[in-house]
C-alpha cells in the first residue's frame, strides 16, 4: 500500500510521503483552528506546515516542484498561511487592535520586497552565466573572472527570503495568545529588517567588477586558446542529463589519443553530469557561438550519438565527420539511416558492418572502419577457475524498460529459477548478483523480484557463512577492510580538497584538473578494487549495487556470466569466459539466436533455468566446453582482433581520417588560388 502510494505520489521514500500528507493536511487543519479560533491549534498547524514544507524542498521532491503547476507554489502556500492568520486576528476580535493592522501592513511590505529580491537574484545569475562554460580550459590567465556571491545568498533564495515571515507569524501568534502588541511589532520590524538587508546584500553583485565579462570578450578568450591549444581530434556530443553516460564511455579514450583532443559539449546538463577527465571541454549551448567559434585546427569530429545539434558541426567542411556511437548492438540505433551523413562509421568489428549491409541504409561499405571497442580493454581475459577457489558466477539481468516487453529482463520470469539453481549449485559455485540501477523504476513487479532475488542470496550467504566447510581467513579479511577504509579516506580527501565551486562561472575558471591528483585517484580505484575483493570470502555469495565495484570489475572476478539482451553481454564476450542469456520472451533458441548476434555462442535459458547445468559444466571442464570456439569466433567477429589493440587501430583510424581531411582543405586552397590566378590573368 505504501509501495503504491510513494509510487504515484513521485516520491521519493516513506518519509517523503508521509511529509507530503502532513502538508497537505496542515492547511485544512490552519483554517479550522483560525475558524475556532485557536492560537495553541493554529501555531501547531503551522509549525508542521513549515517544516513538511522545508523537508520536502531540501529532498527535492518531485510533488512540491509540480504543486506550482496548479497554482499552489511555494509564495502562494506563504501567502496563504499569512491571511489564514490574520483570519485568526479577526476572529479573535483583534480587527480593531493595532497588531491587526502591523500584520496587514508588514505581510504586504514583506511581499513588497520579494519582487525586487527576485529580479536581483535573476539579474544575478543571468550576469554570471556564460556564453561557454569550460574545464581544463586556461581562460583565468586571459581574463577576469570575480568570484560567485556566497552560496547563502543564491543557493535557495526564494525558500529563504520567504521563511523570514516565520519570526512575524511568531511574534503576532504571541501576542494574539498573550494579548500584548510588543512581540507582534517585534516580530514583524524584524521580518522587514532582515528581508531589506538580504535585497541590500544582493545589490553590490550587479555592478562593478563583479559581474563577468560579456559575451563578445569570453568568447574571444576561448578562441585565442584554441589558437594556442591547437586542438586537432573532437569530441562532440548534445543530448538530455540521462544521456551523459554516452559521452562518459570516450573520455578514456581521448585521454589515450596521440593527437590533440578537444570534447565540445551542448548543454551545460551534460557538463554538470561529466565524469572527471583530463581532456579539455568546452560547453557550447549557443549555435551561433559554435558556428563562430575558431576551430580550424580540428582534422577529426567524432559523434556518440545521432541528434538533430550535430548538424552545427556537420557544416564544418575542414574537418572530416564519424560517428562512433555510445555501443553496438542489435539495436535499430546501430544502423540508422542518419548515419549517411557522415564521413565514415567506426564499428567494433565486421558484425557492425554487416548490420549496415543488411539494413541497406544508405551506408556505403567503404565508409565503414573496423576500430575495435577501447573501451573494453580494461576486461581481462578468462585463464580458468584459479586452483583452490569455486566458480564465480555473475548474475547481472538488466532493467524492466518502458514497454512491459517480457524480453527485456529475465527477473520476474526467470530470476528467482537462475539464483536457486546456482546457490544450490553442486559442486558449488559463488553468486554475485548485480542489478541494473533502473530495476523497479518502472514496474514494481521487477522491483518485488528484485527484492526476492536479494533475499535469496542474502540467505544463502548467511548458510555458508554458518557452514564449517567455508573457514574464512578473519586476518587477511580484516586486513584488506582497513586497506578499504584507508584508501576511501585519502580519495575522499583528494577529491574534496580545494575550494568549493560557487556556479559555472567560478568553475570556468578554477576547473583545470590536478593532473597528480587526477592519476592518484584512479590508481588508488585500482587498489580499492582488489582490497573490496580481499574483504570477504571468495566462495560469499554477494548483492553488489551502487557505482562500485563497477561492471566490468564484476567481469574479471567471475568465471561466467548470466544475463540479458543488452551491451552487457556483448561486453562481456570480450572477455571470452563462458555466458548465459535468458530468452524470457520465449521465442526458442533458433530464433533467439537469429534475431540477436551476441547470444550465437550463449548457453539458451528458458524461464525455467533448466539447462543452467551447461553453463556450469564449461565453466568447471573448460577442455570440455562446447561453445568455446564459437565464442572466441563470436569476439572477433564482434569486437575486431585482439591485435592489435583497440586504441592502436582507434588512433590509426583517426591519423589517418585526419590525412584525408588535410588532403582535401589543401586541395581547396590549391583550386583556390589557382581560380584567383586565372581572375588575374584574365
């Protein structure tokens, strides 16, 4: 029930929920006690209006964001508060007394002064937002950026400008209930004083050497960077907040570029959700801005993605255009028509190439280049199950999706089938489960199997835990959690170091990466993930979610995979261990395999898990394994050869993209000038 009613309310927990009722009644409640009148009934109503209020705000909770829709917003829930207690006033026979009339009054000045606290808060940030935002960028050296104001004076200004009413509505409640007038002038001079200062203290940030360079002169610093920095490979990416992981997929990669990478970003949403890198970004919302910016050094624009944006760049004819994508797949997206447009396609290895032909899209195969994924090269490759240790089997189902399709994940058909087969497994294996972070987002039956599955291997885990057969080793154990505990301090210390960016602005100008402190952290990731592993047992059936340990280091720890249609499987296939994958839909093997490439060398489940014994047994006689050849055919056929490297071919490809791009710009300038002679001589 409680399930249900946090689901269509939008919210967030039970405490949000419970919150939002306690809003919602709290008005009702403050008229009636006004009507009675009560000043007791009334101050309590009101104090558990302010605070639901405050709580829900500080949660960000979706429903006080949509109570402004219906003309119920924040200054009208205040301002309703406010006549409700001078309908207290009245009904208290005070409409003669001169508290009364200060509380008229003072509400209405007070609301006086949230017009011009409103239009400098505005003006404030409109000045302060600029043109491009960037990072790793060296504008501070070109010019002045000032500092942003104090957090305190923007960061939730209306929400603060409007509870300085909450010492008026104090000092009038006292003296309704005490029939004595001071606390009410008290209260509400104090109210007018405290919302006058806070106008007063935004005035200086609208003028001055406070407010940042215009438009014409960011832009001119950013151009005579790109004249120094010289950027020769981008980057470009547009898209919505969910889509970042899209571009977060290249950031590796274009560290590892033996040319000069630039990325170009979009929207500043993309910027905010932008995993840290050591390649320089620049956020471009404005078209113009883009077309006018100089990047005439660029030989190579690389698109993760196929949106409407992209043609802001595609104009540029000195730089040769590829689309890259953000994976491959099976997916419609992998061989979409708009693809035409571009100079070339990279895919990861012939099966892309083949899906073009097949579609008959307009994509000429000439245009296609096998570069390999790069960034898969973090998954190691299978050596068998190390002497002494059980199997590890990974368990990762993704998410239910939009469309209720039963294909999209085994967990409610299949789910429960696959985790008691393997913790009843024998001889034994070790279950790792790790859930998509969508799971139940939209269906609450995938979150009730999801929470089904974690309890049985929760339970499973406790049995072997009690089981005398699975000694741990408690010193190592205890020593690997103090390595944890170590190295999250130094990372939370590295990565809180410094000072606290103020807005996009500050962060422009300050947002160059400590190169050391950048390596360090990724170094000392490194070791968290081998200290994790080290903290329990390697027979301890685990629920893995959150960020880390991530996906692929799930990968390495395990001797075989169960999973669904998704980039999952065929980034696991990289690592050449054996893999199942759910046909939930039931179309049957044959066709299972015929409508999705990455599952041709799968062990086929159907929803009762029953042929998991295959699996199980590659797994613990690799010599026996009857996929194994396929699979390794499968990889190279998906993901391109071994050798050489992803990024050795990915940066060949892009040398020698960049060749033909200066091919072509000095023949242009040579039929230029030739056409200029030709004028002359005539």
């Amino acid at each position: 029930m409680i399930s249900t009613a946090i689901r269509v309310a939008r919210v967030g927990s039970a405490a949000e929920l419970a919150a939002a009722v306690l809003m919602m009644l709290g008005f009702p409640c403050l008229m009636a006690a006004a009507l009675v009148p009560s000043v007791p009934a009334f101050a309590a109503a009101a104090a558990v209006t302010y605070l639901a209020d405050h709580f829900l705000h500080r949660r960000g909770s979706y429903l006080v964001n949509r109570l402004s829709k219906v003309r119920a917003g924040l200054s009208i829930r205040f301002l309703i508060r406010q006549l409700l207690l001078v309908l207290l006033l009245a009904r208290l026979d005070l409409s003669d007394n001169l508290v009364f009339y200060a509380a008229v009054a003072g509400f209405i000045l007070f609301y006086g002064l949230q017009a011009p606290h409103g239009a400098l808060v505005t003006l404030i940030r409109n000045r302060r937002r600029m043109p491009v935002a960037t990072r790793n960028v060296d504008l501070a050296s070109r010019i002045r950026i000032p500092d942003a104001p104090p957090r305190g004076l923007l960061n939730r200004s209306a929400e603060k400008m409007l509870h300085l009413d909450l010492i008026a509505v104090c000092g009038v409640l006292v003296s309704a209930f005490l029939d004595e007038p001071a606390a009410g002038f008290l209260g509400m001079g104090l109210t007018l004083l405290l919302s006058s200062l806070y106008v007063l203290a935004l005035v200086p940030y609208v003028r001055g050497r406070r407010i940042p360079p215009n438009a014409d002169t960011v832009l001119a610093a950013v151009d005579d960077w790109l004249a120094e920095y010289r950027p020769e490979t981008v980057l470009y990416f547009s898209g919505s907040k969910d889509s970042a992981y899209q571009v977060n997929m290249w950031l590796e990669t274009m560290e590892q570029l033996d040319s000069k990478p630039l990325i170009l970003l979009r929207e500043r949403v993309i910027l905010a959700n932008l995993a840290p890198t050591t390649v320089p970004v620049i956020c471009v919302p404005g078209g113009v801005h883009l077309m006018n910016m100089d990047l005439s050094t660029v030989r190579v624009a690389l698109y993760a993605a196929n949106v409407g944006k992209n043609i802001h760049m595609l104009r540029v004819p000195t730089m040769k255009h590829v689309f890259i994508g953000h994976g491959d797949s099976d997916k419609l997206a992998s061989v979409n028509p708009f693809s035409k447009v571009y100079d070339e396609v990279w895919t990861a290895g012939r099966a892309g190439r083949d899906r073009y032909a097949i579609a008959d899209v307009g994509v000429r195969d000439d245009d296609i280049v096998e570069v390999g994924r790069p960034q898969l090269a973090p998954i190691q490759t299978w050596q068998g199950v190390p002497d002494g240790r059980i199997p590890t089997v990974l368990y990762a189902p993704t998410w239910e999706g939009w469309d209720g399709n039963p294909g999209n994940t085994s967990l409610m058909l299949a789910g429960e089938n696959i985790v008691k087969q393997l913790v009843q497994a024998d001889p034994p294996v070790r279950v790792l489960y790790k859930p998509h972070p969508f799971t139940g987002t939209v269906s609450a039956e995938a979150g009730a199997a999801h929470r089904r599955i974690t309890a049985l291997v929760e339970k499973a885990a406790a049995e072997r835990a009690a089981d005398a057969r699975y000694r741990p080793d408690t010193a190592a154990q205890a020593q690997a959690k103090a390595e944890l505990a170590r190295i999250e301090a130094r990372i939370a210390e590295l990565s809180g170091n410094g000072k606290e960016r103020g807005d996009e602005a500050e962060a422009t100008r300050d947002g160059v990466v400590d190169v050391a402190r950048h390596e360090e952290i990724a170094r000392l990731r490194a070791e968290w993930n081998d200290a994790y592993w080290r903290s329990f047992g390697s027979y301890e059936h685990r629920v893995i979610t959150g960020a880390e340990p991530r996906l692929y280091d799930c990968f390495n720890v395990s001797d075989a995979m169960v999973s669904d249609i998704s980039s999952v499987v065929s980034d696991f296939i990289a690592s050449g261990k054996p893999y199942a994958v759910t046909d939930s839909a039931e179309l049957g093997a044959e066709e299972f395999k015929r409508q999705n490439t990455a599952v041709r060398a799968a062990t086929i489940l159907s929803n009762s898990a029953a042929e998991l014994g295959g699996l199980l047994d590659a797994v613990r006689d690799p010599a026996a394994d009857p996929l194994a050849e396929e699979r390794a055919e499968l990889k190279r056929y998906l993901l391109g050869p071994d050798e050489p490297t992803s990024i050795d071919q990915f940066n060949t490809a892009v040398a020698n993209l960049s060749l033909k791009a200066e091919a072509r710009n000095l023949g242009q300038e040579s039929r230029i000038a030739a056409a200029e002679e030709a004028e002359l001589a005539g």
